[in-house]
C-alpha cells in the first residue's frame, strides 16, 4: 500500500484553485469517515468496489468513478472486504466549483459521476500530483492549468454544446472560495494551509515545521511572533472554530464531530470545548 498527499498554496486564482491532492494505492478493507469537509474533495476510483453511505441511503461505487464530496455534507464509505482499493483525490475551491460540478449533472442527492475518459482523468490527477509542489511560478501556474485539464476531462466529447446561458449560484453558504491569513510570511501562510487541510488529522509541532524545511524551535518562535499565538493554539483554535460550524449545521453526534476536527477522545473534546467556548458542545447546539 502506497499513500501521497500534497498541500498546494497559491493564491492568486480566485475561480478555480487547488487546497490539496494525493493518491492511495492498493489499501486493503479501507474505509473513509464518518467525515465532514467544509470545501469540495473530488475522489477518483482507480480500482476496487465500495458503498458509500449518505443521505440515509446506500450507493455503489466502482472503478471510473468520480465522488464527489460537498462542503458540510457528512459522508462514509467502506470498501468490499478482502479487496484492494485505489483512489486519487483533488481538495478543490473557487467561485466556478458550483457551476462546473452542477454542469457535469452531480448533485448532493446523488453525488456520484462516471468519467467518460477515466485513463485521461487518472492521467490527469497523477500529474497534478506530481507539479503540486514544484514551488516556483512555473510550477503553481502549471499546477492550476491541469485543474482546468482535469474538469475538461470530466465532460463527454461527444455531449451537447455548451451552453452560453449559465447560471448564477450562490456560494455564500461556505468559505471555501476565500482565504485569510494572518501573516504575509511564506512559511506562516504555508503553515495555516497546513492546519486549514489536516485539522481533522494528528498534527505535531514537528510535522509542521519538517513540512516547511525549517527547524521546530524556529519555527515555533517565528509563529508566535507573526501570529501572538503558538502553533498548538491555533491549532485548537481551527478544531473549536470548526466544530462550532458542525454544530450549527449538522445533526452529527458529538463523537462525530470529534473525530471531525481530529480529537479521537469525545470527553478530552468535550472539556475543551469547554473551556474555550465556557459550555458543553451539547449546550453550544441548543443555544443557536
């Protein structure tokens, strides 16, 4: 089994951007979630079978097939026991994702999509995998081309013309479409994307300063410095912020949103929560 996963910071594009994108290769019985992502994941099967569980109901996924996983939307899938399974993924924003994703025909309701030109797609995916962190002008502009590939890629050949009359859609509903930092330094920038994109996982100290070549004792002085809080602060600080938004907008059970914003333990979670917010998780919900 093989697994690659790149961040990718630019952000100059404002219609169609990349936040990440990565490869599983052959991982026996995987399985995904319960998991809520506040930006768009597109996951392409390369090999295997799998149900996928969302919206009280089950559905098939196959090889060739694109998954599409919407902002707030709680999904899980389990692959078909004793087999292998293969995927790659691009974590993508912008002001167009609507419109392109609702022009290939997905849905919330039916968030699944097979790829007229899967070897093309796959093809795509590797490469944008490979330029993601080339990390240079060249590099990020040829990166955000191959996004534009890989949503061509997407459409039939054969399909009707497109349409000149497009829709507007209203993406006020997430905040995938615009990034804020706290600072103008490269390696703090990258340093927020990195927690921005793995909260819900375990993040060390020392992975976020390894990711940024620079060692952890720098790193976390020139952290504090830009920012006036630490590296594990802000930490907690994304994880109680996201799991106040779930709060809001889910009916998750409150070990689910745990494991949401990467805390395995409900009661650690839980007495955070507290005392951040100054009440339960539970009290938090019934309040809004």
């Amino acid at each position: 089994m093989s697994y690659t996963e790149k961040r990718f910071c630019y952000t100059v594009p404002t219609d169609l951007n990349l936040y990440y994108c990565g490869k599983r290769i052959k991982t026996k019985n995987h399985k995904y979630g319960p998991q809520v992502r506040d930006h768009f994941l597109l996951v392409y099967i390369k090999e295997g079978d799998a149900v996928l569980f969302a919206h009280n109901k089950h559905y098939a996924l196959s090889s060739g097939q694109l998954l599409c996983m919407f902002p707030n939307e709680k999904i899980y899938y389990t692959a078909e026991e004793g087999s292998f399974w293969s995927n790659l993924w691009v974590g993508v924003y912008g002001t167009k994702i609507n419109f392109y994703i609702t022009s290939l025909g997905i849905t919330r309701e039916y968030p699944i999509y097979t790829c007229p030109n899967p070897d093309e797609t796959e093809k795509i995916i590797n490469e944008i995998i490979l330029s993601a962190d080339i990390n240079n002008s060249y590099g990020k502009i040829k990166t955000i081309s191959m996004l534009y590939d890989f949503f061509s890629s997407l459409f039939d050949r054969a399909a009707a013309p497109f349409s000149s009359i497009v829709p507007a859609y209203d993406i006020h509903n997430t905040d995938t479409h615009e990034i804020t930092y706290l600072s103008d330094n490269v390696y703090i920038r990258e340093a927020e994307n990195y927690i921005r994109f793995h909260y819900d996982r375990d993040i060390s100290i020392y992975a976020l300063a390894n990711s940024l070549n620079i060692s952890t004792e720098y790193f976390s002085r020139l952290f504090k410095s830009e920012t006036g809080i630490t590296p594990q602060n802000m930490i907690i600080k994304y994880r109680i912020k996201k799991a106040c938004s779930l709060l809001k907008s889910t009916t998750l059970s409150i070990a689910e949103i745990a494991n949401c914003v990467g805390i395995h333990d409900q009661r650690y979670f839980s007495r955070l929560f507290r005392s951040k917010m100054g009440c339960s998780p539970s009290e938090y919900r019934h309040r809004i």
